[in-house]
C-alpha cells in the first residue's frame, strides 16, 4: 500500500494555518471562524472526556446540515472516537435501529430528528445531545450531567489564559486501515448495512480532490453544502475537502428547495458545485427550457452561422442560474437525464459526470470538464483501479468492478455480505453493470439487480428505457417495471404543467398513450411498452433522491 498521511493531522493543520479565515457559516445565520470551530471541538473533547468517552465509542449525529454538526463531526474524529453519520430523512424506526446496531454511546439531534425519535427505544445510549446549542436532551450518567452542566468551568481551569493555535493537538490515528466512521446505505434495496469506511479511504477521497481541483480552487474560496453531510457524497466534497483545503463552507440548513437553492447560488456565487442530478435536471427544465423552447429560438438554433452565438449566449444564462463563477458542475449519485446532458453538452456548460458508491467513500470515476465524454461517468479515480467483468468490455455490459485506497474495510457485523461484496482480490464488485472504452471511460447501463430479461432472453435495462420516457411530454419521472413478460412504465406526471395548459385527467391519459406510440416507434420488439400507468404522488426516493425501486416492483 502507497504512503497514507494521517487524515486527522490534516484536519489540525488545516486548523491551525486558517486560523483567522471563515470556516462555517450558516445561510442568513452565524459564521464560525477556524479559530471558533477549534475552541467547540475543544469543548466537546472535553465533554467526551468527562463522561467516559474512550478512543474507539461510537458516537451518532442525526440532523439537517449545519456548521454545529461539522463540529460534532470533526470533534467526534479528532478525539479518537468512530462516528455514526445517519441520515435525518431516516424515519424513527430506522434511526433506533442503526443507533442500536452500531452501538453508539451518545447521539447527537437536530431539532426536527428530536421531536421524532423515542430515547427508550435506544437502551445503550448515555445521551442524546442537541446539535444547535449541544445541551443535554437525555442524559443517563451522572457523568455526563455533571460535565456538561460543569462545562465552561471545566475549559476555563483547563485554559485559563485562552485558547490557542498551539493547544490544538488531535488524535492521531494509528493505522490507514483504522475505521474513522459507519455509514449506513439508504440502499434502494430496502435493506440498509453500516460500511465500514477506514481513514485512509477519507484521506484518499481528499487527495483526490486536491489533484484534480487544489489548483482550480483556493484558500478563502465559497461552496455551498447542498447534499446531506451524512451522505458520503457531500461529506467529502462539500465538506472535508473543502474545509482542510481552507475553505468557506455555506449550509442551507433548511430543505434546499430549488428556490431556495437558486437564491444561494446568485448570492454566494460557489466555485464549484456538486450535485445530484434531480437538482440539476429541476433548474434546467424549469427555470431555462421555457426561455428556449420557443419558435424563434429554434429557428436561431438550426441557423449554422448563428447557432454557434446562440449557444453561448444560452450557456452563459445557464452559468448565471449556478451564481455565474463556478469551475465546474460535478454531477453524481444517480442516473442524469439523456436529454439535459445532451442539451448541456451542445451549449458548452462546463458539467461532468462522476461515479461512486458509498463503499468507496464515495469517488470511483471522475474526469475534469475538459475531458468528459458525454453519456460516460469518466475514467478510474485517483488511487483506484476499475474493471468491466465482460469477454468484451467495450461491447458487452459486465459488472463494475473497483479496487483501491478508497474501498471500505466491510459491513459493520456483516461478514457474509462482505465477502460476497468484496473479493478475494480486494475488488468491490459495485453491482453496476457497465461497458468501457479504449480510453477507460465507463458506461452505466444499470443495476444488474434491475436488469430484466426479454422473452427470448435478451437483457433489459431498465433504466435506459426510463431516460427515453422522462423526456416526452409531461413526464417527471418514471419506474419500467417486468409484469408476466410485458414492460410497463409507472410514471409521474407534471401536474403543474398539465394544470397551465387546463388538461383534464383524461387529456393526461391521452398525452401518455402518444408517448407510448412515439416510444414504440423507437425501442426494439423485445423492449417495447405494454402499457403507461399513472402516478397521482411522486415516487418515494432515497435522501440522494433515487427512486426506491422496490417498492414498485
């Protein structure tokens, strides 16, 4: 194994060089300094200390992105103990559920993750502790009581001519093997496992980063946290990364609607945006499409000598929707429409496509702008090796195979999945099922747990069939399902756009019976749609908004 540097000591240095440089700030809230988020590490280290906390607890944080809860992050990191990011979409039921299994000794709530949960049903837990202002909604030790309500008498006697760069000093962790944090999948299998995510997979994730971004990106410069930081995604590319780079962090803290999303791109105009394709897909469709779909921008765009000056007048409207300074859009975490990244792709936007999985926290493949190829997810990461498990790769899809720094060390308590997840060879079998070029670009053409089978048993993916049909008329989204040999597509319309236009029910019905046709007209025999069936509700997703596929089997 290559030379792996203590994540932990990154975070210190980090620290300590931006010392006097915006750290965190909430959106129309407060901002903490580098300086402030060591004296609440500090705090909470003390806390921990007091209470019986030892190097190797689990310790849980529930709740909406905000700078408190980077701070229980980091603290929970740097005193040596494993932390347990969990979702706050999670229901109650699963949250009780994942505080039991990873055996957290404390949990730390947001104010919406409060009202919901049942302390009782989480017996192991010595303290629920609130994220906003870290005081004491549960406490079953003495211990603890006594050192938060001893707090500030505690840090004072400990530090009683003030906090200093040179007090900070971190747990240092002992081997690149050694597990830093338990991320529970979301899954779209309904099945939910703890990865075991191993520092060295943290440090791996960041240096990737610093080479493929560190020279685009600068100390002081702004990102927007969009993604939930418990979700490997956004924990390393909106968060740690950024923070151990210097930078200024933005949290919503409220749900990123795309209004409210669009406001804090024009406001704080980020240097690099990462998303999850449904954001992306929602501002284009919504706030440009309507700008260009007209007759006479048509007409401009199928002019050879104007459409070029057409294109970059759109491209840059299209910049100006994302804060108008930004690098480039990373887009990941699901499938991307074909249609908007076609439309992306001829305007010039400077977007790509990466791969990942929470396994390998997260990064698989990634390419720069500059040398995406559109329709790809790009190319190996860095310290990563990728695969197609094919005779022939390039034209017959296989499973993804990835092997690297970046590969979690198993599932928490799981050793059977683990060995049938993770070979004897040390490669994650990702469950994907792709297709790779001379150049090492990987296609996705699916899950192979998705995968159905023709009649005559040709392979079909239905994924491929849900991006045709997401782009006709009034289609928001859609699930194509196998019933007793025949395809069938669940769709959800766009009610609102039917409401504009005064379609009734029965006009809806009508549209989708024409998308059927048109579709028909282009999919082979073995692919073709029996039947479109209409949703009246949105599919339920995951928090990185997959469609939880089966529920709609």
């Amino acid at each position: 194994m290559e030379h792996v540097p203590s994540f932990n000591a990154l975070l210190q240095q980090s620290i300590i060089d931006h010392w006097d440089a915006d750290a965190l700030t909430d959106y129309k809230g407060a901002t903490l300094q580098y300086h402030d988020v060591a004296r609440k590490i500090e705090k909470l280290h003390i806390l921990f200390e007091n209470s019986g906390v030892v190097k190797g607890d689990k310790i849980a944080l529930c709740g909406r992105n905000s700078s408190q809860w980077a701070v229980a992050f980091l603290a929970t990191l740097t005193y040596g103990a494993i932390a347990v990011p969990i979702l706050h979409e999670f229901n109650a039921e699963q949250v009780h559920n994942i505080v039991n299994h990873s055996e957290a000794k404390l949990l730390f709530v947001g104010d919406y993750v409060v009202t919901v949960i049942n302390p009782d049903e989480m017996p192991m837990l010595e303290g629920i502790i609130n994220i906003p202002d870290y005081s004491l909604f549960v406490s079953r030790s003495e211990k603890l009581t006594f050192a938060r309500e001893h707090l500030n008498e505690l840090y004072g006697k400990r530090y009683p001519k003030y906090f200093r760069k040179e007090h900070v000093n971190y747990y240092v962790e002992q081997s690149p093997d050694e597990l830093a944090l338990i991320n529970y999948t979301s899954g779209t299998t309904g099945f939910s496992k703890g990865v075991m995510v191993p520092y060295r997979a943290l440090w791996s994730n960041y240096d990737f980063a610093i080479q493929v971004l560190g020279k685009r990106i600068k100390t002081g410069d702004r990102i927007i946290s969009i993604l939930p930081m418990a979700h490997m995604y956004g924990m390393a590319f909106e968060f740690i990364f950024e923070f151990i780079h210097g930078c200024h962090v933005y949290y919503l803290s409220r749900i990123p609607s795309p209004a409210i999303i669009a406001e804090a791109f024009a406001n704080i105009k980020p240097v690099i945006i990462i998303a999850v394709p449904l954001v992306i897909e929602k501002i284009i469709r919504k706030r440009v499409f309507p700008k260009i779909q007209n007759n006479r921008m048509r007409l401009l765009m199928q002019m050879p000598v104007i459409n070029t000056k057409v294109y970059e007048k759109i491209c840059e409207q299209v910049k100006l929707a994302f804060g108008g300074e930004f690098y480039e859009v990373i887009i990941g975490g699901a499938a991307f429409n074909q249609e908007v990244e076609q439309f992306l792709h001829r305007i010039g936007f400077p977007y790509t496509v990466g791969y990942g999985a929470t396994e390998c926290a997260p990064i698989i493949c990634y390419a720069d702008y500059n040398t995406f190829v559109p329709g790809s997810c790009g190319r190996a990461a860095v310290h990563m090796e990728v695969k197609i498990d094919s005779p022939d790769p390039k034209m017959i899809p296989g499973e993804i195979l990835a092997r690297g720094l970046n590969v979690m060390l198993g599932y928490y308590k799981n050793e059977e999945i683990t060995k049938q997840t993770i070979d004897e060879d040390g490669w994650y079998h990702t469950g994907d099922l792709g297709t790779m070029d001379e150049l090492g670009n990987v296609f996705i053409k699916g899950r192979s747990k998705n995968m159905l089978l023709g009649s005559n048993g040709q392979n079909i993916y239905p994924e491929e069939i849900e991006d045709k049909v997401n782009s006709m008329a009034l289609v928001v989204e859609s699930v194509v399902v196998q019933r007793a040999e025949k395809l069938v597509a669940i769709v959800y319309p766009d009610y609102d756009e039917a409401k504009k236009m005064g379609f009734t029910e029965e006009d809806i019905r009508g549209v989708m019976e024409q998308n059927k046709a048109q579709l028909n007209q282009i999919l082979p025999a073995y692919a073709k749609l029996a039947d479109i069936e209409i949703r009246t509700t949105e599919f339920e997703k995951t928090p990185k908004k997959s469609i939880k596929r089966y529920l709609y089997k």
